[in-house]
C-alpha cells in the first residue's frame, strides 16, 4: 500500500509503501523477498501517467516493531526517495506481528 500522506514516488521527500511479508503463518506476502534487497539494487516504478521512475536503493535498517522512527521515513521535503516498509524477525503471537520492521530507503536517479 501506498502511505498517501507521504509524497508521490518522483516527488519531492519520500513515498512510503508497505506490505506484508506473509500473513503470520508463512503464506507469503507482497515483500516475502524483500530482505534479499542489498545496497545498490535498483527499484522502478511505474506511475499512473506511465512515466517509468528509476530508484536506486541507498540504506537498509531494522528496526524494533514500536520503535521504527517514522519522522525520520515520512517526509515531503528534500530528494525524491522511496521508503519500503514490511515486518522481519520473530513472530509475536499475542501482539499477531513480528518484532521488527524492515526499512528500504532509495533514491531516485536522475
């Protein structure tokens, strides 16, 4: 999903998606690859007028599931950049998450 209050990949600060990694019981998710991602990779995009956006990944962080810092991911200022946004780590059954958060930062190239 797409964080609409974030800006809108090509524009201005970040456009931030999330998805799931699987569904808890290992049924894979939208980013089940997404820790296979490494610095570098590249990331398109496609938006809705058809213009193909380049981004080029940057950082990779992890963070606890309570402590991911999201002034620091949601931002409409600076760069066009991308935050990715899925669950790693340990399953938390009594909170039915895991207990990490997975941030891909990218920058878009020129």
């Amino acid at each position: 999903a797409w964080y609409k209050y974030g800006a809108l990949p090509g524009q201005a600060g970040d456009a931030v998606f999330d998805g799931h990694v699987d569904n808890g019981l290992a049924l894979p998710g939208v980013f089940k690859q997404l820790g296979e991602i490494v610095l570098g990779d590249d990331i398109y995009i496609q938006t809705e007028s058809g213009v193909r956006l380049h981004f080029v990944v940057s950082d990779i962080q992890q963070y606890p599931y309570q402590e991911v810092p999201m002034e620091k991911i949601v931002s409409k200022e600076g760069s066009p950049r991308l935050s990715i946004i899925t669950c790693e780590g340990a399953w938390v059954q009594g909170e039915k998450t895991y207990d990490h958060r997975l941030v891909v930062s990218a920058n878009l190239v020129s």
